[in-house]
C-alpha cells in the first residue's frame, strides 16, 4: 500500500524535536500575529490552515512516541515473545524505515525490525515477514489503531466508500477507496478471526435476566462470476443472484417488556447459511453464560430454518426446559389470517375484516384451535388448497403460539427488533438499485455493520487489534 506522506517525510528522516519545534514556532506566529477575517469564506480558511498545523503537529508527536515505545526494552521484549511463538519460524532482517499514516492523516517514517522467514532469499524479492513491534501495538496495513478504526467505522457506517472518502478528505485524511477498501476489509477479516479463537466473556452479563433471541434474513445481490467467454472489453461475465444474510439479535427487556438501554443487543449476521449463523449464536450464548439468565424467549417467524435448529441449540446450551420459551411472531400470524381473509373472493371487504380481527382476537386469548378450525372451515371452493396450506402453517407453529401466557408474562410477542434489525444493517447499506457484491466484501461490511449498530464498536476495535488470532494461523 502506497503510504507516501504529503509532508514529504519519506524523502528524508525525520528529527522530531527539530520538525515538533518548528510547528510550534509556526503555531506561536500565527498566535501572535492575528489575521483579520471579515467573511466566512476568510474564517473558514483560517480555520482549516490552523487544523492542517495541528495536525501536523499530531502526527509528529505521535511519529515521535512510537519511535521511543518501538525503541524501548519494554516493546522490544514483546516483539521477540511474538515472534518466539509465531507460526512459522522468523529470522531478524534488521531494522528498515516504515512509514506509518496516523490519525491526522499525515505518514510519519519509524525505524521498526523486520522479520523475515527462514530460507534463502529469493532474488529480488523479499520473503514474506512481519513487523512484529507494529503488531503488538495493533498497527495493521501501516495504519494506526485509531485510523483504522475511524476508516473501518465510515465504511460501515455510511453508504459507500466514496462518501467515506470525501469525509476523510474534509477531515485532512487524503485516501483513495481502493485503500479505504483494504483497511477496512481486512479490520473486518481480523476481527472475525479474533472472534472465532477468543474465548474471554462478554462484560455484560445476563445473570437474572429475560433475554430475547431472534434471527431472520434479508435480501442483498452477490456479484458471482459466470461462466463462458469474457465481453468485448475482456471483462469477466457474471450474475447478480439475489442472496439472503442470515442475521441475529440478542437483547434484554426488563419486568414490562421493555428492551434494556443499560444492555447493548448483540448483533450479527453471515452469509454463510443457517448453521454458520446459530454456530455464532451459540458462541455469543455461552460467552454471556446464557444459563444463568431468568428467562430465554426465541421469537421469529416461520422459517423452517430457525425453528428446526433451536431445540439443538438449546440442548447444546444446557439450558432447562422452564427457561426457554420458542414464539411464532403474532403480526406473521396474524399476516397470514390476512392472506386465508383475503382468499375468500365470495367475501365483502368488512366481511373479511370483521372474520380477520375475530382470529387475531382468539390468538391473542391463546385460543389456536378455534383459529385452526375457523381456517379450516373455509378450506372449500376454488381456493381451498391455498388455504390449506395456510392452516397447515398454524398447525405446524401451533406450540409456538401461546401469546397469551407469553403476554402475562410481559415478554414480548412480535419480532420487531429483528425486523428493524435487517432493515438498518442490510437493506440500508448492502441493498439497493444495480448493487453487487462480492461475497467476502459483503461479508466484511455485514459484520462492521452489525457492531456499528449494535453500540458494540469499542468491542470490534479490540478484536481488530488483537494479534492473537496471528498466531493460530
């Protein structure tokens, strides 16, 4: 990745006592040598003339410091530890200038030690290695930590890598996207892989609670490559086949049904299929040490999907059979009352209504047979297979349907939460008019997203940094 500073720092070595003084020098000037603005045109560009001083005033510290901790015993110490326990054996390369782009935006150069594999050179070519010291401080693709950070967040955050370049560029980060596009693909690739080795709890816990679980999929289109010669222009065929995310929420609600502020939902989502997504529920699970929660509702709709794997989830879970309640979505239910209302040609408008709000009404009583017999009892006439099926749907769900005693409880009884989850991590970033994605780029910001909106990034920003998943690979 191209780091050149637009300081000019990687043209010559850098006396940070010499460069931070004159800075200041710059700095104290300008303090003392007021400028008169008589428009905002004037007080804008003064304003972004004193950010564009400061920041490199920044970013010489910053280069500064991390010359001392990258020079101390301390740091070096960790550096040879990392390597002693890296994968495959390191030889010392010696030490080379990096240049290392900071938070302000501006590339400041450290001398760091390079680590190479063992085996002879190839000519050249340097073989692959690591620098181990920029690791063990968590700085990836020569980016600090809270660069990376800040690039990983606006590529999640907005609605495409051009809006977060043009953020960047009006804050003094001058990036291009195919950059954005690596840091923040990779910040993402190290995060997962921390999750996937790391087996610390969560901070929260759920001890003595009524804890929710919900998972559902939305709608995104993958740019998968089809077969056959290449166009005109020698660019690969390829389909944009719509692909369901699977994605899944955990939260908390108090004694009246309410989500908790006090607990941040977990979210995720994967494109991996139904058993990567409970694999993943079921590792959130046993990090918040489910089994001690008060009660557990699993809450979704219909999807054969989810209600086929949630007995197993449950069994691997340990959980006891008076925690766990599994809830069909009354307003899916109550759709499909809808769709069998809606069937009935021979019917006037407030004839379907009234029949309509009469089986919602017994739901909610937890009257299911009396539903399941109305429905049956219109399986007749033209459209009496479609309706057959729909009450082969209550019959299938109709343990799934105790809203009256889930409501005396004062648990909830409609899936919202998943709902709106879906709607805000994928259909607002990964769907949209002529949008395709590759799948790991889905993938990638899929789980950006999902931390992002979940008030969970700090947690993100540790798995991203952490070097412990390196050294499973």
């Amino acid at each position: 990745m191209d780091m050149t500073s637009d300081a000019g720092l990687a043209s010559q070595d850098t006396d940070y006592t010499r460069d931070i003084q004159a800075v200041l020098d710059e700095l104290h000037q300008m303090q003392q040598t007021p400028r008169l603005v008589t428009s905002p045109e004037e007080l804008e560009a003064l304003e972004r003339e004193i950010r564009r001083r400061t920041d490199h005033l920044g970013s010489l510290l910053v280069g500064s410091h991390l010359q001392q901790a990258l020079d101390s015993t301390a740091l070096q110490a960790e550096q040879e530890r990392l390597v002693s326990h890296w994968p495959t054996p390191l030889k010392n390369d010696g030490k080379v200038k990096v240049l290392v782009r900071t938070a302000q935006g501006l590339a400041v150069p450290v001398w760091v030690t390079y680590y190479r594999r063992k085996g002879p050179r190839r000519a050249g070519k340097r073989s692959a290695g690591v620098y181990a010291a920029l690791v063990v401080l968590g700085i990836y693709d020569r980016c600090t930590p809270a660069l990376a950070a800040e690039v990983s967040l606006l590529a999640a955050m907005l609605g495409s890598l051009y809006e977060a370049q043009d953020v960047l560029a009006n804050r003094g980060v001058e990036l291009d996207t195919k950059t954005i596009r690596l840091i923040a693909y990779r910040y993402a690739a190290r995060a997962r892989l921390e999750q996937q080795i790391e087996r610390t709890a969560f901070e929260d816990s759920v001890s003595g609670r009524r804890v929710v679980i919900s998972s559902d999929g939305g709608r995104l289109r993958l740019r998968e490559t089809k077969r056959g010669p290449k166009t005109t222009k020698g660019r690969r065929r390829y389909t944009g086949a719509w692909r369901e995310p699977k994605v899944l929420i955990i939260y908390v609600v108090d004694a009246e049904g309410k989500r908790e502020a006090s607990f941040a939902p977990v979210i995720d989502a994967t494109l991996k299929g139904p058993d990567a997504v409970f694999a993943l529920l079921r590792t959130y699970l046993q990090r918040l040490e489910i089994t001690q929660a008060d009660q557990v509702l699993f809450i979704a709709d219909g999807a054969p999907w989810i209600w086929k794997r949630v007995p197993l989830l449950v069994q691997a879970l340990g959980l006891a059979a008076e925690q766990v309640h599994e809830l069909l979505d009354f307003y899916h239910a109550a759709q499909h009352l809808g769709q069998v209302a809606a069937l009935r040609k021979d019917w006037s408008a407030k004839a379907r209504s009234r029949w309509r709000t009469q089986q919602r009404r017994l739901l909610l009583r937890g009257q299911v047979e009396q539903v399941i017999a109305a429905v049956r009892d219109l399986c007749r006439g033209r459209n009496s297979k479609a309706i057959r099926t729909h009450r082969a749907y209550f019959v299938k769900n109709q343990s799934r349907m105790a809203y009256a005693k889930l409501i005396a409880m004062k648990l909830p009884i409609g899936s919202g939460a998943m709902e709106s989850t879906v709607r805000r991590v994928v259909n607002l970033r990964l769907k949209g008019p002529s949008i395709f994605w590759c799948r790991a780029s889905a993938e990638a910001i899929l789980l950006l997203r999902s931390y992002y909106k979940a008030g969970r990034w700090n947690m993100l920003k540790r798995m991203a940094t952490s070097h412990l998943a390196l050294l499973e690979t």
